[in-house]
C-alpha cells in the first residue's frame, strides 16, 4: 500500500526546511584581525623604524631635546652639516631623528631610514657628529651606559653630549635646537648627556 501523496510531500517539506535551518543566504564580512595582533604588528614596524634618541631631561623644553639632522624632509637633509639636538619633533616629518635600538645595543648609533650611523669627527673633545655609511670604525663605536649617558666605546670617559649654551630658535612648533658634541663625562652635567629612547608620537 503507497503512503498517501500529501503525506510524502509533507515530509519532503520538513527535510527541506531541516537542510536549510542553519544556512543564512547573506555574505558576511571576513572577521577582523585580533586587536593584538594589529598592535604588535604596529610596535614591530615602529621599532623596525627607529625611536627618538630624547634627553632624559627637558633641558627648557617639555617636549625633551632629540637628536636630530638638519633640514625638515626627505629631499633637504643636510649631512654636511653636524648632527644637533633639537625638539623631539612628534607629530611632524621625523625619520631625521630616529635610530636602531638594537644597533646601539651592538656598539652603533644607526638611521635605518637613511642606512648611516652616527660618527665622531675626532675622538677629542668638543668633535662634532655626522652620519656616515655604517663601516664599524672607532669614531662609530659607542656604549650607552646604564645612567644614560652614551661613551665613546674606546674612550668611556668622554659622552654624546648638548653644549651649556642657550638653544637657539629652530622655527616651526616652538622648537629650539642646540649643538652635540663630545665631552668630559661628569656628574655636574649629566642632564646634558643621559639619553633615553622614546617612541615617536
């Protein structure tokens, strides 16, 4: 004996109905990456970067006093002329003033944005910085020291160091600059010499 016809088309219809319950016709966006990871993948290219080499101590500039080239874009960097210290510049153009933090912990002051390292025209005294082609030489072999201060690697008795001069005005957002050089590592003037990196703003 067959079932009744409007019996088979019944259960056809609630096998039909049980088939399709759990599927929504409606595309929906890829779920987004996990916040953390963002934020890591973040921190890593900042560090890959460079960070603001800052003085530890505002030095008349709440804002603190970065190492810095001269010029203010990609296209008018100056490297003839010396490194300066000059207001840690957040929030505008700053590739000019960020360095490796690994590099330093090797024994070098490098720009991965410029492939140069920081140099000391002499080892005496008063010598002024520029950034050269890294090649591991004596002028670029550098410590930073556990008080902040960052020593000559051959001589730990002389410091990166801003000169006890007036900042001159550098123009845009309230900046000041000042010089860098080599000096006499002492205790009197450890707030021109104790240096911290900081991430740019």
């Amino acid at each position: 004996m067959k079932p009744p016809a409007l019996f088979v088309l019944s259960i056809a219809v609630i096998v039909l109905l049980a088939a399709c319950a759990g599927t929504d016709p409606t595309p929906k966006p890829a779920a987004p990456a996990a916040p953390e990871a963002e934020t890591n993948n973040s921190a890593m290219a900042e560090a890959d970067e460079g960070w603001f080499l800052r003085t530890i101590a505002p030095l008349g500039d709440e804002r603190g006093l970065c190492m810095d080239l001269a010029g203010w874009t990609s296209t008018n960097i100056n490297f003839d002329a010396p490194v300066q210290a000059h207001t840690c510049k957040h929030g505008w153009w700053y590739m000019d003033g960020r360095f490796n933090t690994t590099a330093l912990n090797e024994g070098r002051l490098e720009m991965p944005y410029f492939e140069r390292c920081l140099e000391a025209a002499a080892l005496e005294i008063g010598s002024s910085f520029f950034v050269l082609p890294c090649d591991g030489s004596e002028r670029q072999a550098l410590s930073h020291l556990a008080t902040g201060q960052i020593v000559l690697a051959g001589n730990p008795t002389l410091c990166i160091s801003i000169p006890d001069k007036p900042h001159r005005d550098a123009g845009g957002d309230d900046f000041v600059v000042n010089g860098l050089n080599l000096d006499a590592c002492s205790e009197e003037d450890a707030d021109r010499q104790r240096w911290v990196f900081t991430e740019p703003l």
